[in-house]
C-alpha cells in the first residue's frame, strides 16, 4: 500500500535512553550557551513535549554529571582538539561532554554505542560536519577510557 506525499511518515521510535541523550544534549547546550543553572534547565526541560518517553534517570546523569565534572571532561577533550575548546560548537561541545561522561560512567553501554548515539545527535542538532568532529574526537578518547574494550574490538 502506498501512501500518499503529503501524509506524515511516522517518526522513527526512539529509545528511551537515545531520548534521555537528546533532552540532555538539549539542556548542556543551555548550560553552555547561557550558563543557566543545571536545576534551572532541568525544570525547563521536564516541561518539553515527549521528555516523560525519556530514560529520566539517564538524562539526570548526564545532565547533572557533564555540569558537575565540565572542567574534568574539558581537560580531557582539550588534548585532541585541533583549536580551543571555546571554538567548539556548543552542540559538539555537549556530546563530546556526553560521550566522556558515558565513557567513564556508563560501562554497560558499549564504547561504539556511545560514539555512535552522539554522532547521530550532532547530526540532527549540529552544524553540517560537525557529526565527524564529534566522531574523531569520541575515537581518540576511547582507548584512554574503554581500553580493554577498544583492543579487544580490534583483535
């Protein structure tokens, strides 16, 4: 059965934890762009259209880790970065936060799931390549937090 071009094509279902990733994104970018308050935009965010489908304890997580240990994945991400850090765009800025977070605290979700959610948030969210930066950047830091993991994908 065909359907006709102008009807809606059901949206792809999303996760309840690639929802959390997406709200948390969302919400790291307000924190970076308008240095608000993590409480402050959790608030806010709560209140979007779709968030009670999300993982809330993931996205508290992320939301609340990323802003509690900003300087700490900073040091981090900041030596393979081709220029400073406040030259990243705010959307890559957030995933590779993300990324990071998930590298050191979410040990039960496979390094390349990591990579991979935040790739596909920066390319609905970012700029036209940022997904690539996200990309290289996420992959030099595996082995330093996945190490076990990242040899044993190569053997």
């Amino acid at each position: 059965m065909s359907t006709p071009e102008n009807t809606p094509v059901p949206s792809s279902k999303k996760s309840a934890r690639s929802r959390a990733r997406e709200f948390a994104l969302q919400a790291l970018y307000q924190r970076l762009v308008g240095k608000n308050d993590p409480r402050d935009i959790d608030m806010f965010t709560r209140n979007l259209s779709g968030f009670h489908k999300a993982d809330s304890a993931l996205y508290d997580a992320l939301l609340y880790g990323c802003a509690e240990e900003a300087q700490t994945l900073d040091e981090a991400i900041a030596p393979v970065l081709d220029r400073p850090l406040e030259e990243l765009s705010p959307i890559e800025h957030a995933a590779m936060w993300m990324g990071v977070f998930e590298f050191k605290h979410a040990l039960d979700v496979p390094w390349k799931v990591v990579i991979n959610e935040y790739v596909e948030l920066a390319k609905s969210f970012g700029g036209t390549d940022g997904h690539k930066y996200v990309n290289a950047v996420l992959n030099a830091l595996a082995p330093q937090f996945r190490a076990a993991e990242v040899n044993a994908s190569k053997a």
